[in-house]
C-alpha cells in the first residue's frame, strides 16, 4: 500500500496494487490485476482479467499502468485524459464503498484513520506549516479565538486550525454525537478544526509535522514533567527532542496553574528544549476564562 500526500498533516489517498502478467514461462493461472484506492471517504476495488495471450509483457503493463493512473486521478477527482486499451471482454470486475461522515469518525475513534478535516475557514496561508490549538472545546470560547490570532501575529505566517481529539488519555473517548456537536460551534465561527484520535503531543508532532501548538502554561509543566514519563528523565528529554526534530514548537501562553497566573518562565525548561518553547507575553495574552468555568455557571 501506498499513500499519496501533498504534505504532512493533510488528507492522503492510500494505493494498493497488484497483479500476475505475462512472465517468460507461459502461465496456467489468468492474466490480471488488482487496484484499490482508499481515501477517508471512500474505497474503490477492481480487479481486471486479462485476455490470455493477446499482448506481450510489456504491452501488459502499459494497460495496466494506464488504468492504476486512472483510479488515481479518480480517487482524487482530478480530471485526466485516459484512452482505455481494454478489449470489450476485458470487464473491470469493481466495488465501491462510501463512507459518510458518522462512519469516518467512527474510523476516527478506532484508529482505521488518523483524522478528519472540516475546513469551515476561508483562510489562504502562504506556507504549509499549522498553527494548531488542540484542545477538548467543551465549550469554544473567545479566549480560544483570541489566542489563536495572537499566535499567528507570533508566527507571522501559517494556517490556523483547532484540533479536537476524539481519544483522550485520562477520559472515554468522545462518541460521533459529541465530536459533531463540538464541531458545530467551530462551523458557526468559520474556523477550520482538525478531529484526530491523537491524545499525546509527540504524536500530533508526528502527525503534523513543523506545526507550531499553541499551549497553556497548564500543559507546557506537564510535558516538562518526568512524573508522566514514569519518573525517567532521560524519557522525557528524548520524546520533547523527538518533537523537536518534527519542526515543531509550543507557543505557551499563561494560565492560571494552581490558583496562580504562570508563564513559560516560571518554569525551568532544560537546556535542550529551549529552542522547542516559545513565552507567549502575558501583556499580549492574558485572558482568565476555561471552559470548565463557563460549564460551571452553566450548570453543567
């Protein structure tokens, strides 16, 4: 299987082909080959039965060459020319199966995909590179709008989004019913957001490669904590320089960590990380709200 990908952290098309052609020794078996595209949405399989016989090995795989490049262009609705080479008893033999979107998320929880894209923003970036604010939104509030324009204004450049996990590492995972709620609020405020089944940073890092996350000072502790790294040091020095080897960063802005407004340096960050955190300025961002307060008033 081969995936197709524009680039890191955006949607692939996976190939898978396959066949028995025309060989030196002549064949007992038929002459055919087997093609099956897969996206989030969609998976398409055909099989094609050759006339025995009829072209020699060469000519066999410029057919079948021609066709593997037709579902490719098919499986991403891109127009292509293609002039088919099959005989009129060479019937493709195809199965297609679509996925809506209850059924990708449900992909989503188990783990069949890594993530779904809803592109609600309008936004044009000029570089590939996500500024990403990951979080449980429960509810989105305006302090979660505010700190993602203050990072672009950090970052200069990159496209903005929200990642919303459907796995979380203390929590059940979220069911299709709630992610689609959450994922409301972000098509109300026209704001593109991210649902992928990654609970951990290095492995959002590893998936969004040369991203910049845009954290609280709440979670930068934490990922500089050996405590959640079964108390190894050296464990969690080699996962951080991990993510730093990914490209990316934290952009840490300040939050309140057990009753008191913290920044990035109040903490000691080890040597090496340095370059891996970047202090969002409390006189740039400070905003004291959570969506576990707003639930709270709610009642909820």
């Amino acid at each position: 299987m081969t995936f197709l990908d524009a680039s890191a952290g955006s949607p692939v098309l996976g190939v898978g082909f396959t066949g028995s052609l025309a060989s030196t020794r002549p064949k007992l078996g038929d002459h055919r080959f087997h093609l099956s595209t897969r996206t989030s949405d969609q998976l398409w399989v055909s099989t094609v039965t050759l006339s025995k016989g009829l072209r020699t090995r060469e000519q066999e795989e410029t057919v079948s060459s021609q066709f593997l490049l037709k579902g490719i262009a098919n499986a991403c609705k891109v127009e292509a020319t293609y002039i088919s080479e099959l005989n009129e008893s060479e019937v493709p033999d195809e199965y297609e199966s679509k996925f809506d979107e209850d059924q990708e998320l449900e992909q989503v929880i188990n783990g069949q995909i890594c993530f779904k894209v809803y592109p609600f923003s309008s936004d044009i970036a000029n570089t590939k590179r996500k500024i990403i604010l990951s979080g449980s939104f429960n509810p989105l509030h305006e302090g979660h709008l505010k700190l993602l324009d203050v990072a672009i204004s950090i970052c200069g450049d990159g496209y903005l989004c929200f990642e919303l996990s459907a796995i979380n590492a203390d929590k059940p995972p979220l069911t299709v019913s709630q992610i689609k709620e959450r994922v409301k609020q972000f098509e109300r405020v026209g704001k593109t957001v991210i649902v992928s089944n990654q609970p951990y940073f290095y492995k959002k890092a590893e998936l969004f490669p040369g991203s910049a996350f845009v954290i609280g000072a709440d979670t930068a502790v934490r990922l500089i904590d050996p405590k959640y790294y079964g108390n190894d040091y050296a464990k969690m020095l080699e996962i951080l320089i991990g993510c730093k080897n990914t490209g990316c960063v934290f952009l840490v802005a300040g939050r309140n960590v057990d009753g008191v407004f913290k920044v990035l340096e109040d903490f000691d960050v080890p040597e090496e990380l340095k370059g891996l955190f970047i202090s969002i300025p409390a006189d740039t961002f400070r905003m004291d709200i959570s969506s576990t307060e707003i639930r709270r008033s709610r009642g909820m």
